[in-house]
C-alpha cells in the first residue's frame, strides 16, 4: 500500500475580523473569558477560513484544489507549508516540501535571483555544491538568465514567478504545492509548468495543485479537492469534481429572451444548454439549442437559423430549419423549435450565437440576433501527450490512423 504524503486530519482555521489587536478588543476578549455568555464558539468577530477540513494525498499523486475566491484555497496551502498554524486539527507532510504559494513569497526583494536561488536551496536543506548541481537546469527552465545579477524587486511579476517556479520544481522537493502559478506567465511557460509538474509526478513526487485553470487542472490532477466557504464539498476524479465546482457556483444563463411583437415575427427566446453548468461544453458532447418564435399572422415559407461563431465573430458552424421540411409558423400564435448537436466537435474556445428569422428564399427577413447566448467549449476528460493550446484549430473531426513498415 502506498504511503500518504499529506495528511490533513480535522483542520479548522479561523481569523479574528475588526481591530483584534487593539486595547479595546483585547479588554473584551478578557471580559468575554470572564463572563461568558454561554453562546456559541461561532460569534460574529470570526472567520472561519477552514472548517474540519480532512483528507490524504498518496505519494506520487497529483491532486488539484479548486473553489471559488475565498474558499479556503490559499489557507490550506500555508498551514501545509508552515506558514501558518490551524486553529483547531493537524496537517503532517512526509519528505522535504517546496511551496510556491504567491508572486515573491520566500524571495528577498533586495536580493539578486542568483542569491535568491542559492537562498531557497539553503532553506530547503541543500548544500551548496547540491545547488550548484541544479543551477543551470534552474536558470534554462527560468529564462531569466540575462537578469540574474539584478536585484529581485526590478524583476516583473512574470519574471519572478518564473524563477520562484523553477527554484521550486528543481530542488527536488518530495511534496511541490503550488498555488496558482498557471495565472502567471504566458502560454509557453504555462505548459512547462505542467509539464515539470507531471514529470515530478512520474518521478514519484507528490504534488498539490491550486488553480482557476480548469482545463490544466483535468488532465494534470489524479483526482481534485473542491472546496466551498472552508469544507471540502467533494473529493473525486477531475471531470466529476469540475462538474460539482460549475453547478455549485453556476451563474451564467445562456438564454436571450425578448417580448413578442404586435406587427411582425419575432424570435422571443433562444437558450443553449450546455453539458455543464455555467455554459460550459465539453468537446464531443450533445449541445442542444432551443428557440422561441412568436407571429401575430401566418408566415410565407418560415425559415430558422443559426450560426455558431468563435470569439472574432467567425461563422463556424451553420445549421437551419425551413417550413417545407418542418411545418411551423403556418398560423399566427407562439412556434418553438429545438436542434440537437449529437456530439459537438469544436475546439476550446469562446463562442456565441447569430440567429436568423425569415421567409422562404428571397422572402423578407424579419430578425438576426447577434452574439447572444454565448458559451465556452473545453476539453475536459480529453488527457493526451501533449497538453490542449488554444487557437490551435477550430473544429476536430473523428479520424483512424494506421502505420505500415
């Protein structure tokens, strides 16, 4: 059996909210000790940033942690790094841990990236010939060479997450916890990161992964955590822990709704549902939209479309309906429509609607809309060798390859 790296067993941390340090909390503090009120432990001064937060993470395993700003994300990560203690419960970690928890954090702004490399290896334990060892691997994976004799406060934000990754993922750690460097640096960088991280993981390293990269998080994390106002509200493989994440915390509606018009045709409701909440579409699952159209009279040869257009407003996809195929609009009243995508092939990316009402061919056009109900397609539960990039293509299409020789 595989030994745990991290054990977290009934964490709580909670934080004093007002002026906790001054003379009159702290006379009300001692008042409060001495005449208690018998109330609960739950009064309005705390925060509670974890509440009975417990789980383990095997050696060797990725476990992404995801939730909404505020969760408890960040918290948990400093109690396993030292940096702070929990109020209540116990967080152990087996092996050398290396954190890379914010831009900076354990980087000496006066210092050079040189000296800062070598500090953080000293911290970790490492001797001196050990960094040395390491040092060239570190500043090729950095790309920060040219300013390694500059002071680390001139570096931008970028540049020191950089280093602060590279110094973290080379020394060797047993445990790498890392939160949110996907949200810095550009693409390139980005898929180093996960790179380095998987290869960690193949090594036998554990590694524990905060991010808003949903897509990074699915096809690097074994399994994830989700965490919700400070309790872990599911513990399960990436694609079911993402889909609790969304429908936790949907707030998008992909619907356009309008009121119906005296005159003339008029499309009154158009909604996209998606195969997760929040809008969002995994790749090669059903996508279907429904529409609404309200007539005050019949309507010559009634004929519906739509396109699907990427983020630069490109017709991707055009599909449509006419009344000699579906007969509809043929009396004044309220029609509705719905067109089902078996399995949509389109690549990660933004995406919103054009829809269309008219007559028959070279009849009068009664409405467009533009860029309503729009939704984002990923590529969830699709892991590969090489990581998914966006603006890599537009659409995938099904396909079987054979070799010979």
């Amino acid at each position: 059996m595989v030994e745990a790296a991290i054990t977290v067993e009934g964490v709580s941390k909670s934080y004093r909210l007002g002026r906790g340090g001054s003379a009159r909390g702290a006379i009300s503090q001692a008042l409060k000790r001495l005449f208690p009120s018998g109330g609960s432990d739950d009064d309005d001064s705390l925060l509670w940033a974890l509440r009975d937060v417990s789980f383990q993470v095997r050696a060797g395993e990725v476990v992404g942690v995801i939730g909404r700003n505020g969760a408890g994300k960040s918290t948990l990560l400093k109690i396993l790094s030292r940096i702070t203690a929990p109020s209540a419960g116990s967080a152990k970690i087996r092996g050398r841990v290396s954190s890379l928890l914010e831009v900076g954090t354990g980087f000496h702004p006066e210092l050079t990236g040189r000296e800062n490399v070598y500090m953080n290896g000293s911290i970790l334990g490492l001797s001196r010939p050990e960094i040395d060892q390491r040092f060239d691997e570190i500043v090729d994976f950095s790309g920060v060479e040219r300013f390694l004799d500059t002071p680390l406060k001139r570096y931008s934000s970028g540049m020191q997450v950089r280093l602060a990754f590279s110094v973290a993922a080379h020394l060797d750690p047993e445990v790498l916890i890392v939160d949110e460097v996907l949200a810095v640096g550009d693409a390139r960088f980005q898929q180093r990161c996960i790179g380095r991280m998987r290869a960690a993981s193949d090594l036998g390293r554990t590694v524990l992964l905060v991010s808003h990269n949903m897509q990074a998080v699915s096809t690097l994390a074994h399994r994830c955590l989700v965490l919700d106002a400070g309790r872990v509200v599911a513990d399960a493989a990436p694609r079911e822990a993402i889909s609790t994440y969304l429908q936790r915390h949907a707030t998008r509606r992909g619907i356009h709704e309008a009121e119906p018009s005296p005159d003339s045709p008029r499309i009154t409701r158009v909604e996209v549902i998606t195969s997760e909440p929040d809008c969002v579409q995994r790749n090669g699952t059903a996508l279907t939209v429904e529409f609404e159209v309200s007539t005050p009279a019949a309507v010559s040869g009634a004929a519906l479309s739509f396109q699907i257009c990427d983020e630069y407003d490109r017709p991707v996809i055009h599909l449509w309906t006419f009344d000699s195929e579906r007969p509809w609009c043929r009396s004044g009243g309220t029609f509705r429509a719905r067109c089902e995508i078996p399995k949509l092939r389109l690549y990660m990316g933004q995406y919103a609607l054009n829809v269309h009402l008219s007559e028959g061919s070279g009849g009068r056009k009664f409405e467009t809309l533009e860029g309503v109900c729009p939704f984002e397609v990923v590529m969830l539960g699709h892991p590969r060798e090489f990581e998914w990039r966006p603006h890599t293509c537009l659409y995938l299409e099904d396909c079987q390859w054979s070799v010979d020789g």
